[in-house]
C-alpha cells in the first residue's frame, strides 16, 4: 500500500521540482524500489504471501515505473516509443493475468519478469543522471531502457507461452 500511496507523490514531486537531478523524486522512486525488495523479501522469509499481496505488489511496480517513464518521457529523456510498448505490453499482461485468474490459474512471476523490473529500476535511476551521463557523451539511461524494454517483452512472449500451454492441458 505504502508504494501504491507514493506513486501521486512521486508524480507531484517530480513536476514540482525544478532542480536539475530531481533528488527527492529520486529519492521517493528508489524508497518506493527499496520497499518493493523488502516486501518480496519478509513475505517469503515469514511466509506472509497473500492474494491481495499477489494482486497488489505487481499493481504497484508496474504503476510506479509507468509513472516514471512517464515522468521522464514528458520531459525529454526518455522516448515516448518505450513507453508506448512498455504500457501496452503491461495492459496485455494485466489483461492476461485476470483472463487467467478468471479460469483459476495463477500468473507467477517468472526471471525474466524479475530479471526486467531491477533493470528498469536501475534504467529510471540512471534517468535522473541523464543530463551529465549525455555530457560525458554516454546515453548508458537509454541503452539500458532500450534493453530492458527487449527483456520486458521477452517476459511477456515467455508468460504466454507458458500459460497457453497450462490452459492447454487437461485439469488434474
């Protein structure tokens, strides 16, 4: 919930902000990633993994690292083109989860899931160096997103994959 509550606050933050890095907004995204970790972590290690958990906590990370490409492509540094694909593909995947979920099978997270939120996590933090990254003639923010947007998609032809197979098969 405390993730889903600094979405707006982030977004507000950031526009707020005029500054050059944006370090509270900065600031706010990396607590908000930092908490995502620790959940995930003390759910497994007290074994307080709940439905409203599996529901909530993939919500939270999609609209959150929306928002900051969002953020991020109003203001030039990012390109709307990756969050154009970023969105739709994320649309497909809720869209699909809840197609499954109404056919009581259950989408869990797979590497290349995981493996595409740190790095877009780690893409929207470099985001806020853009400018210097670009004076030191490096765009490592974009080449990393450009990336992460390939692993994103690949997790999703991997999802489908994988869940046209289990719709497939007979129910035990």
């Amino acid at each position: 919930m405390i993730r889903l509550l600094l979405v707006p606050v982030f977004v507000v933050v950031y526009f707020r902000t005029t500054a050059e890095p944006k370090y509270i907004a900065l600031a706010i995204f990396a607590a908000a990633s930092l908490t995502d970790m620790l959940d995930g972590y003390l759910a497994r290690k007290l074994n307080q993994i709940t439905d409203f958990g599996k529901l909530f906590d993939p919500l939270a990370d999609k609209l959150m690292v929306l928002s900051a490409m969002v953020c991020q492509a109003v203001t030039g540094v990012f390109p709307w083109a990756a969050v154009i694909v970023v969105a739709c593909k994320e649309l497909f995947m809720v869209l699909g989860g809840l197609f499954l979920l109404s056919r009581d099978v259950v989408v869990y997270s797979n590497i290349f899931g995981k493996a595409a939120q740190v790095c877009f996590i780690l893409s929207l933090i470099l985001s806020f160096f853009h400018v210097p990254l670009a004076q030191w003639g490096t765009r490592l923010d974009l080449i990393l997103l450009w990336i992460t947007v390939g692993l994103a998609i690949l997790a999703m032809i991997v999802y489908t994959a994988e869940y046209l197979r289990s719709l497939k098969k007979p129910k035990e």
